[in-house]
C-alpha cells in the first residue's frame, strides 16, 4: 500500500542545528518505509535541537478513508504522554509549598487511609506497611494498578467496579480505588497503573480547581498550547486523526478504547485523558529541556525540573529489569533523557545532553502492535548518535 507524503521541508536535507543532511534524512526514511509498508497510516515527526527545528515532516494520512492527510495542525489522542502533563501541573503546586515529595497521600485524600494490601500468597488483606506517599504515585509504586492482569484478584476488582473507566468524575473514581486493596505494598515495586489519575485528583484537592481547568490555566494558555485539552471541540473535528489497528494484515480503523474525544470529557484523566498536536506537545517538551522555561514563560522552578527527570524510584525498586524513572515518565540518568509513549503509538523524548527534542506521534493500537513496534526507536537511533 503506498500513500503520499506531506512534508513542510524538503526532500533532502541541508545540515542544520549540527545535525547532517543524512542523519535527518535517514529518519525521515524509516518513518517513509512503515507508511509505505501500510503499518502505520501516517506519521509526524519533528526534531528540535538547540531550540532550532532541526526536522519537521509530515508523512501519510490522518484518515486514510477520507483522504485526509497528516497536516502541522493535526491532532492526535496521546494518552499515557498526559502523565507528564499531570506530573507538572502537579509539581506546580510543589513549587508553590502545597506538599513534598514524601508526604502522605491520606493527608489530602483521606479515603486511602484506610486501604488495605492485598497478599497474594497467604490471600488476606493487610494493613499498609509504609503510607502510600505522593513520590509512590508520580513514580508508579503506589501499590494500584491498571487492571489488565487477567490473573490477579486484585485487578479483578478493578474490571467488575470500573475503576479503570473513563465514566463519571474523577472525585468518584478515586472513592472507588481507595476501596479496592493495592496489589502491592507503597514503594516496593513499579508497576504501571492509575496512579498519575489519582495524581490529577490530588491537584483538585490541592488547587480547588477541576483538572482541565488547571492545566489550561497553569500550562495551556502560558505555553500556548491552543489544541490540548481532554476533547477535540467540533469546529476542530476535521483535524482529527483516526486511529487504527492492523488486522489481517492491513489497517482498519477502529474506536479507541471507548473514549470519545469528540465530546467534553466529564473525568478527566490525568494518566491518559489529553489530545494535542505535534507543535503544541513540542512546546511542553521543550519547557522541560530548558528547566521549566519557553518562551520567556517559566511554568516550573529549574530544580523541580531536575527532580521531574531524575531518577525518584523508592530505594530498592527498579523500572523494566534495571531501569531508572522519574515522575511521570521514564528516564536514562547516563543519557540525561526523560520521556514517554501513549497508547496509540505516540512517542517524546527529551534528552538533555544533546539539547534536543524528538516527537514521533502516529495513531496505531495497540501500542506493541508486532510489526510496527520500535518505529521511534528506529528514529531516535538514526538521529542520537
């Protein structure tokens, strides 16, 4: 299957930002090669280096049915890449004396003060050993989870309560999850979870403010971010990227994980609620590269910046075999970068040593779909030497 491409640059690449013709060339061509192949739909991809875009480019549909194409402007579900929008809307609040780290999560949602662990060997509930602390959530070692083992009696509960749905208020969501046991004791072990949505909660409690309402006012509007939010509004619905799946070998459009962004959002989720565009996630990426900063706007303190991308995983705790993580997303202490990925196959990372931004947002679920797995990997590699 082959679509076209659209591109705001060139075929062919002048040396740009310290960056050679053929190193941007060559990721550009692996992103051609999986919208050529029919893995993916289409593709933007930018790289920003020494606050110069260094590459922006454009490659296949946004719906392929429509002849819609990948445009600057279009907008993408990035779902898990809202966790660090939530850890520094949270972190705003730290900067402004609300809490630290290692406070109790009890001391401003008292419901999980009473939650119980649940022991899978000996199969009784238990008392929490260490209190649930904010660092827990931020870092995904508060104990909760996603729900999606399907062996696990505690994620069990999870699926027959709707604990990890998108419906009704967040405030009410969290009443149900401070009910269900934690999987594991705080800060013994990560495991991916809701915990960043409870994260979002705790900034209602902290701020009084509803959680969009927060973020367009803390981050959004200073940043000028116009096209994030939890919905798409209507006069934006051409914009809109569909997603897709591959069966039978071919792509095919489907819904994403019964979320309808075309609608305002009544819970917003802070772990995955956000749609926004290649330009306005590139803004908020770039903030953190230059420690809390853009555009002559400073939304964080560059110390709090520092401790967003450093490693503040609980003594003893590791992140996938080894691996180090910050608050809200993953990070590589021998690298100086931090980033993360959204369930339709979005992707940021920001990497401090070589002063650069790299943004590869498709719309592909599941994430670990086998044949397009590591697409921007492929593209970080091309262009991080």
């Amino acid at each position: 299957m082959q679509f076209a491409c659209t591109t705001t640059g060139k075929k062919g690449f002048d040396n740009v930002a310290g960056f050679s013709g053929d190193t941007l060339q060559a990721a550009v061509d692996i992103v051609q090669q999986y919208v050529d192949n029919g893995k993916l739909a289409g593709v933007s991809l930018m790289v920003i280096r020494n606050n110069e875009t260094a590459l922006r480019k454009n490659i296949g549909f946004a719906h392929i049915q429509n002849n819609l194409k990948i445009e600057d402007n279009t907008i993408f579900r990035i779902f898990s890449m809202t966790k660090p929008i939530t850890a520094v809307a949270l972190m705003t609040l730290y900067d402004e004396g609300k809490f630290q780290l290692d406070d109790k999560v009890s001391d401003f949602i008292p419901e999980f003060a009473t939650t119980k662990v649940y022991n899978s060997e000996i199969k009784t509930l238990e008392p929490q050993n260490t209190p649930m602390t904010i660092r827990h959530l931020l870092t995904h070692t508060s104990g909760l989870t996603y729900g999606w083992d399907q062996k696990s009696y505690v994620d069990s509960l999870y699926r027959v309560t709707g604990a990890a749905g998108w419906d009704g208020v967040l405030g009410d969501k969290i009443k149900i999850l401070a009910g269900i046991p934690l999987k594991h004791q705080p800060g013994t072990k990560y495991e991916y979870s809701v915990s960043i949505d409870v994260a979002g909660y705790l900034v209602e409690v902290l701020s009084g403010m509803p959680l969009d309402q927060y973020m367009k006012t803390k981050i959004f509007k200073p940043l000028k971010m116009e096209d994030t939010g939890f919905y798409v509004p209507e006069d934006k619905h051409n914009r809109f990227a569909a997603v897709y799946t591959i069966k039978n070998d071919s792509l095919q459009e489907q819904a994403s994980n019964g979320m309808n962004f075309k609608v305002p959002a009544t819970l917003f989720s802070g772990g995955g609620g956000l749609v926004s565009t290649i330009d306005d996630y590139s803004k908020f990426a770039q903030m953190l590269l230059n420690g809390g900063e853009f555009d002559g706007v400073r939304i964080l303190n560059e110390s709090t910046v520092e401790m967003i991308m450093t490693n503040k995983l609980p003594a003893g705790v590791d992140y996938e075999n080894g691996g180090s993580y910050g608050l809200g997303g993953s990070v590589n202490p021998e690298k100086g970068q931090y980033g993360w990925n959204g369930a339709a196959s979005t992707h940021f990372i920001v990497d401090k040593r070589n002063n650069m931004v790299i943004l590869v947002l498709t719309q592909l679920m599941p994430f670990n779909i086998e044949h397009a797995l590591k697409f921007d990997r492929k593209v970080e590699n091309a262009v991080i030497r």
